[in-house]
C-alpha cells in the first residue's frame, strides 16, 4: 500500500484491502515508533481508547506524508480576551487536498482565565483510601479529607490535605496569546490526523486538555 491516504485518483474508493492495511500500518507506527504518554496514552476512567497526542499526530502525517496547511482566525474579545480559531488543511506531497480537521482556543477557558487561589497547607497526607474511593465513591473519598479540603502535592513531593481560596481572575490575557494559539492549532492539527488517517476508532482526542481527570495519584 501507498503511504499516501488517498489511491493515485482520488475519485476512486479504497479497496477494503486498502483500509486493512492502513489500519495495520497505524498499529504497527503505534507498536514499533510511537511511545505510550509521549505518542498516545490512555486517560485512567475515561475508556480503553487511547488519546492522540500532538507528537502522535506528527508521527501519522509523516508515515502517511501529508502536509499540514493551517489558516488562523483570531477573534477579539471583551476585555482583551480572544479566540483563535483554526483550520487545518492536509494535502499529499503531490498537492492533492485529503481532508481538514478544526480546533478553537480561547483566553476565557477557565485554565487560562483564571489562577488558583491561594493555598493553606495541612501537615495531614492524603490517605490511600481516598484514591481508591475518589472514583467509586467520590462522596465518601471527599469526606475522608474533611470539609473544603483538598489533595495537594507539596514542594517535598507528598500529598497531603491542603485548602485554596476561590480562583483569581489574571488581569492580563494577553499573556496567554501565544498559548491559545498552539493550543488551537494542535486540537485542530489532531482533528485533521484522526479524520483523514481513519483512525478515530483507534484513538480519541482532548482528553489531555481536560485538568479534572489528568490529575495522577501517588505512584
């Protein structure tokens, strides 16, 4: 099979032969180059499908030899804020137009509008059993911790209970400009792979952007 997506004349389907063997030069990549938390890894609650990381993606265009051609959209925003939005193009080396994926960022997500309080530290370490509930019986987990508190990691590398004030607003968005704007390239960077590889059967996406199921117990 062609390391191309798309056959000689892209008016023609695939082959069935053709899509089994893309599929299984995508778990071979997976298999021999890819490496698992820096390529692709698996959220701990969030299914069995791994999720594609943005170096995964670059591994996926170069086996398939696609070009990626981005067009940026900034769009203003109250109080400096703004959104970026993006389209990615992939073309083949030859020039021939495969498929597009879109990813939007914004200075108003909250990982981007808003800093953490401040922290009031205990001496009390998070005890095991709350990383065993926190999933199964997150109620009771919370209650292990006591009111308003919650798991920190120290500068010694220990968790342990801590409280933090409500989130502060930045005062300055700007400072995320450049920021948003990867981020917004890599959602739609990712899209585009997973759409035009065929492999969103075979990986997720975003997942990675979400803090709430990415915070990791104790080894």
């Amino acid at each position: 099979m062609s390391t191309e997506v798309a056959t000689s004349d892209p008016s023609l389907p695939l082959r069935s032969s053709d899509v089994r063997a893309q599929v299984i030069l995508i778990q071979e990549v997976m298999r021999d180059v890819m490496k698992i938390d820096t390529h692709f890894g698996k959220v701990p609650g969030c299914g069995d499908k791994p999720t594609l990381l943005q170096p995964g993606a670059h591994k996926l265009l170069m086996t398939f030899q696609l070009v990626a051609d981005p067009d940026m959209q900034v769009v203003p925003m109250e109080h400096g804020h703004r959104e970026v939005r993006c389209k990615v193009k992939l073309y083949t080396r030859g020039g021939i137009f495969i498929g597009a994926g879109v990813g939007t960022c914004s200075t108003m997500e909250g990982k981007f509008r808003f800093r953490a309080g401040q922290v009031e530290w205990t001496s009390t370490p998070v005890p095991r059993e709350y990383w065993d509930m926190r999933t199964s019986n997150p109620k009771k987990a919370r209650e292990l911790l006591g009111e308003g508190v919650i798991p920190k990691k120290n500068e010694a590398g220990t968790w342990v209970g801590a409280r933090q004030s409500d989130k502060i607003e930045h005062d300055n968005p700007a400072d995320y400009y450049n920021t948003v704007e990867k981020m917004a390239y890599k959602r739609a960077l990712v899209c585009a792979t997973l759409t035009v590889t065929a492999a969103s059967d075979i990986f997720t996406q975003d997942i990675e952007d979400m803090p709430e199921v990415m915070s990791s117990p104790p080894p």
